[in-house]
C-alpha cells in the first residue's frame, strides 16, 4: 500500500494547481493536464493519481456543469444518449488501466499530455453564436453514442485533455454555440470523471484525504471558470494553459525516458 508523506508546502502547491487546473477546465477544457502531472511529479504512483485526480475533478466538473445548467446552456434530456455512452466508455477505460503496468503509464501520459496539449493549440472552436440545439435525428444519435463512448473511454484511461477533446471534437460534430458547446463539454466530463471515479474506489485507487482537498480548491477554480467563461470566452485562457502543460509534459518526459 502507497503511504502518502507530502510537506506541507507540496500539498499547498498541489491545492493552488488544483485551484488554476478548475478554472481553466470550465473554460477550455484539460484541467487535468495541470494535475495530473503535478500529482506525479509529487511522487504519487501513477494508478493513485489517476484515482486521487478523478476525486479532485468530480468536483470542479459537477461545479462547472450545475452553472451551464442554471444557465440553461445544458439540457440533460436532450444529451441523454450522450451521457449514457460516456459513462459506459468511462467503466471500460477505468478497468482496461488497472490491468496496464506501472511503468507503462509512467512512459504513457507525458506522451498523452503533449498530444492533446498540441491537438489543443492548433484546434479551433465553434464559430457560431447560436444558442440552438442541433436537430433530433438518427445521426444525431450515432454521433452522441460514437463521441461518448470514445471520449469516456479515454477519460477512464487516461484522463487529462478529455474535456479539450470534448470542447473540440462539439465543433466537429455540432452546430452550435461555444457556451452550448461548454456546457456539453464540462457536464460530459463530469459523467466521466464520476463513473470512472467509482470504479477508482473499487479497485483502492484514490488517496481521499488529498482528493478531497484539491476537489474544494477546483470546485471554486470551476465556478470562477464557469461564470468567466459565460462572461468573457476562452481566448487569453488558451495560449497560457498550452505553455505550462507544455512545460510540464517536458518534465515528465525527461523524468520518464531520460533519467
């Protein structure tokens, strides 16, 4: 069992990411490309900070996701189909990464966090200012049911960038407004980070002390995320999020195959 013996300056540290890594998820997505590389750079083994960050996350993604909805910028009946997809992608990706080794992640996420960090940088968002939904039809539902069980998957797998890809592949897939594509992407992540949480606790993934108090830290990053996204958009949020991650997938990297 994994004792965890953090100063008390580290766990500061770990709870002012966690406060950044809430706001930056509710605007633009990949919170957890902020927190999950500073868990492991901590020294936490890399199935415990997958589990400990999807505690954290279900926080500030549940936070984020109740403030698309007051907004009525999320409409739970009308994603249905998406919500279930995403939650059964999350149960398989969740219990495929319990079965991968220690060392393979370790080798793993840094090349996942540059690749969505990248794929982040030079992505673009929904240009329309629409607040309408798309139509109800037979596609509609192939795509929900096709986007959530890929994107759950990945967010059970791995984790960081999934709500970026969410924010990114809504422009794709959708004609729609950024904030109707937000609302979409913050409350799928939370579906995601919540189910695959469950299945964290089951398999003694989840440091809950620590967890839980980085959640409180993103919680309140989320809601000073949600309401400025509302507010003011995403674009000064980007540029800054894609340089630290950008600087922190190169830590990792040199820690994972050059040490």
């Amino acid at each position: 069992m994994f004792e965890l013996a953090l100063d008390p300056m580290t766990w500061g540290l770990l709870c002012l990411v966690a406060l950044a890594a809430g706001f930056i998820d509710a605007v633009a997505g990949g919170g957890g490309m902020l927190t999950v590389p500073a868990l492991l750079t901590a020294g936490l083994p890399p199935h415990l900070t997958l589990g400990t960050n999807k505690l954290a996350a279900s926080f500030g993604s549940i936070t984020a996701s109740i403030t698309y909805y007051k907004k009525q910028l999320f409409n739970p009946k009308f994603w249905a189909a998406s919500v279930l997809a995403t939650a059964i992608g999350s149960i398989l990706g969740t219990l495929l990464v319990d079965k991968l080794s220690i060392d393979f992640l370790n080798k793993l996420l840094p090349i996942i966090i540059i690749f969505v960090a990248c794929y982040s940088l030079f992505g673009s968002l929904s240009p329309t200012e629409s607040h309408t939904l798309p139509a109800k039809n037979n596609a509609l539902r192939v795509k929900q049911w096709l986007q959530g069980l890929c994107l759950g998957f990945f967010d059970g797998l791995a984790g960081p960038g999934a709500g970026t890809f969410w924010t990114a592949s809504n422009s794709l897939l959708y004609k729609m407004s950024l904030l109707l594509n937000c609302g979409l992407a913050r409350s799928m992540n939370f579906v995601s980070n919540f189910i695959s949480l469950i299945t964290f606790v089951a398999l003694g993934h989840v440091n809950f002390i620590l967890g839980v108090t980085m959640g409180i830290f993103l919680m309140f990053g989320a809601w000073l995320g949600a309401h400025s996204a509302i507010k003011f958009g995403s674009k000064l949020i980007k540029p800054l999020f894609n340089t630290i991650v950008i600087i922190l997938a190169g830590k990792l990297i040199v820690e994972a195959y050059l040490t």
